[in-house]
C-alpha cells in the first residue's frame, strides 16, 4: 500500500469497506468486502436528484496501541439530521456505529502512527431506480464506510493561509447550509477555484450580503487574548464537530466565546490585532495570514499563525491522539 504520508489526503483507501443496503423500509446486515467499484443503477436517484450525505471523522491511534475514534457519536447524530433534512432512509446509528467500529479492527494494520490517523467516511446513498422521482424521495439507499489512513495535514509543516472574502456569492442553499451533502461543496467549488486562480488563495470565506458565514469546507473563527468570536449556529452553514469541541475547549481555558452575526468590517477591524482560523476535520485549526477583499490584501495581526490558534490547536490534538486526559468523554475506544 502506498505509505499516507508521501500521498494526498484521502487518495489512499483501507483494503476493507463496510456496506449496507435498506429495501422494503429496513435495512439489511452490513457486510465487510474488498474495498472496490459498487454496480449502482444510471437511474439511481443520488445521480440524478443528489440524495447523498455522508461524514467525515478521525480515529488515532495511541501510545498504548489502542485506537481511538474521536467523537463518533456526534458525527453519527449529524448524518442522521442529513439523512432526514434529504429525505433519505436514515442510519440506524448502532448500526452504523457498531460498523465503523467493526472496520477500524479489520483494518487495524493501516491506522498510522500520531501524527497520522484513520479518516472514517461513512456515505449514504438514495439508489431507487427512477429518473422521474425529482420530488419523490428515494425508497431504496446503500451506506458504506471507507477508511482512509492519512498522515498529518500539514506534512510540510503548517502555514499561514490566504482567504478571499466573498460577499456575493453563497456557498449554498441557506436552509441546507448545516447537511453534509456532496452539492454543498459542488456548489462552493468554482468560486474558490476562480479565486485561486485569480489571486492565489487558499479558501473563498463566504460573506453573503457581508455576513461572515464560513469557507467552502471549514468554520470560521476570530481570537484574540481570551476572546473567541464565531457565527452563530442557523441552518445556513456546517455545525462544525471541531468548532464544537474548539468552543467546548476555548471556555474551559477561560475565553470568553461569543457566538453571534457579525460582519466584514467587524471582521477587518477585528484582526488588525487578533487572529483569524478555519476549523475543521483535516486541519483542526489552520490560522489564517492574510485576507482578501476587493483585490486588496489585509493582514491579520503579524501574518503569521497567532498564539491563541495554536494553544486551542494543541489542546485539541494533544485530547485526540491521548497526551492529554479525556475530560469530555469524546473518545470511543474501537480495538
């Protein structure tokens, strides 16, 4: 197998994958095969009407050999609200859950070393056959976990990223902004690439109407000295696990957190002296540089990745991989 550390995140799969298919209103037993092609029907609803959500999640592995899964049972209760918000069959989550953990012991061998993990993509499809269904749900699904050893996101060591601020555009439909769904990210694709080429950066922040909301793949979130500012939760964007677990933490050191609307001039003023992050699944927390508005760049705080990103970024870690005793009980054990 190709060594995850030499490879981009996610491109190398575990030799094993989980499936599971629900007909006639129940799902079927989940069967562990060769990671490989699935046969899906030209006519299946996901193809045509996207009815598909998925998660993505971490396990670790630690010192004393066990490995494991960081809070597995949110990210379960998330796809369920996906499943529902798309109208899919929804998971039964000891199921899924009891599947995840049953795939970590098979392909135990791949989980790599800290700084390295096991990525979990649990993947929900609509498969009933009928390119006439655009508002009828689909009746038939399959759900399958993958798993993919990758090794620490910044293998070349971390770097201040460089964001557009878009105040245009949004990243997708305001009411399905909080489902992981595969449209959402479609959707944010071409601005952020259009960025990139247009002025060299790393992420689009959506802003609609200047409301600061989130980037195509991350939360967002302004520090400084023992304060936290980040969007409040509605509908219109990803209820981040790591946001969560970074606001649980944030606290616990004493900041004060504020969740609430706030907007691009509050944003500009704000890191002129603070520091400014994305949060999520693969980076944890990635401080931002620089930000771009209008063609014109500003610097947040020294440019450089702040001291509040990084002691929240190692707290966090330091809890995932087990140098740091699990207080909040987010850690499930899988072998």
């Amino acid at each position: 197998m190709t060594n995850p550390k030499n490879a981009p995140f996610g491109s190398v799969l575990a030799s094993t994958m989980a499936v599971a298919h629900y007909r006639d209103g129940a799902w079927g037993k989940t069967e562990f095969r060769v990671t490989g092609p699935l046969e899906i029907h030209p006519a299946a609803h996901a193809l045509h009407y996207g009815s598909e959500c998925f998660e993505g999640f971490k396990a670790y592995k630690h010192t004393d050999g066990s490995v494991n899964v960081f809070r597995l049972d949110m990210h379960l209760a998330r796809m369920q609200n996906s499943a529902r918000a798309l109208v899919l069959p929804e998971p039964d989550p000891a199921q899924l859950r009891a599947a995840v953990l049953e795939l970590i012991a098979r392909v135990r061998e791949d989980v790599p070393d800290a700084p390295g993990a096991l990525y979990l993509r649990p993947l929900l499809i609509g498969t009933t056959p009928n390119i006439g269904a655009a508002a009828t749900p689909a009746t038939e699904a399959i759900l399958i976990v993958l798993a993919s050893p990758v090794w620490d996101y910044f293998a070349g060591g971390m770097k201040p990223l460089k964001i557009l601020i878009e105040e245009h555009a949004q990243r997708c439909a305001p009411h399905l902004g909080m489902v992981k769904t595969g449209g959402n990210y479609a959707a944010a694709m071409g601005p952020t690439l259009a960025a990139r080429k247009q002025y060299g950066v790393d992420q689009v922040l959506f802003c609609p109407g200047g409301s600061v909301q989130e980037t195509g793949a991350s939360n967002f979130v302004l520090l400084r000295a023992g304060e936290l500012l980040t969007r409040s939760l509605d509908p219109s964007f990803l209820h981040g696990v790591t946001r969560d677990s970074i606001l649980v933490l944030a606290r616990d050191l004493g900041y004060r957190v504020e969740e609430r609307v706030f907007d691009v001039a509050e944003l500009l003023a704000y890191v002129q002296h603070g520091e400014a992050a994305l949060s999520g699944t693969a980076a944890v927390l990635s401080g931002v540089g620089t930000l771009v508005r209008d063609g014109k760049e500003f610097k947040v705080g020294d440019g450089g990745i702040g001291p509040e990103t990084l002691r929240l970024r190692n707290a966090l870690v330091a809890i995932q991989q087990g140098t740091a005793p699990d207080r909040y009980g987010w850690l499930t054990r899988a072998c």
